[in-house]
C-alpha cells in the first residue's frame, strides 16, 4: 500500500530535537522525502503495523503530531503537485552510492 505521512514535532527543547530525527529516521526506512516532514512509503500491511510501532515509540503523543494517510492507488492518477516535482517513482529500484569524494 501507498501511505503519506506527515508529522509535526516540537521542537522547543533539545528533546524535541531529537525527536524530530528519530521520526525522520524512522521514516527513511519505510520511504522517501518529499517534503521536509512527508514522506511517501511504499509497505505491506505488517511493515505498517511496525510503522506505527515505531512512530509512536519516538514521538511524545501529547505535543507532537503524526499522521498517515493512504493513498489511492494508482497515487499519480489521484495527485496533482504544483512547484518543483522531486523525480522518483517509490516502485521502482532505488540505488544507493558512497560518493567518492567523502572522506
């Protein structure tokens, strides 16, 4: 299933840092940044059980906000992006490279 999920953490203390990059860790492993805080996953029904799961476990639920959302399958029959338009498609192969000029 296709999902977007979009979040708001506080951020008012250091511990609010950190729970912005956890959310945002916990994302990256389920999909890609489309937004500085939405991410399109692409999962099955127990990777999103374990989503949630995680999700829940770095937020605190009485200041910050999660929210998934299904998308309707096909996406791009039902999306409409106005502005810069990242260019990937979250079905086909991602391919990771260590960039040579790092140290």
């Amino acid at each position: 299933m296709e999902l977007l999920v979009a979040y708001d953490i506080s951020t008012e203390t250091a511990d609010g840092e950190l729970r912005l990059r956890k959310v945002a860790k916990v994302c990256e492993a389920y999909g890609q940044r489309v937004q500085k805080s939405v991410f399109e996953c692409l999962v099955n029904e127990v990777q999103f059980e374990l989503l949630k799961r995680d999700l829940l476990a770095a937020i605190d639920e009485r200041r910050d906000s999660v929210r998934v959302y299904r998308l309707r399958e096909p996406h791009r029959r039902h999306m409409w992006v106005g502005g810069r338009r990242l260019r990937y498609d979250i079905h086909d192969v991602l391919v990771v490279t260590a960039r040579a000029d790092r140290e």
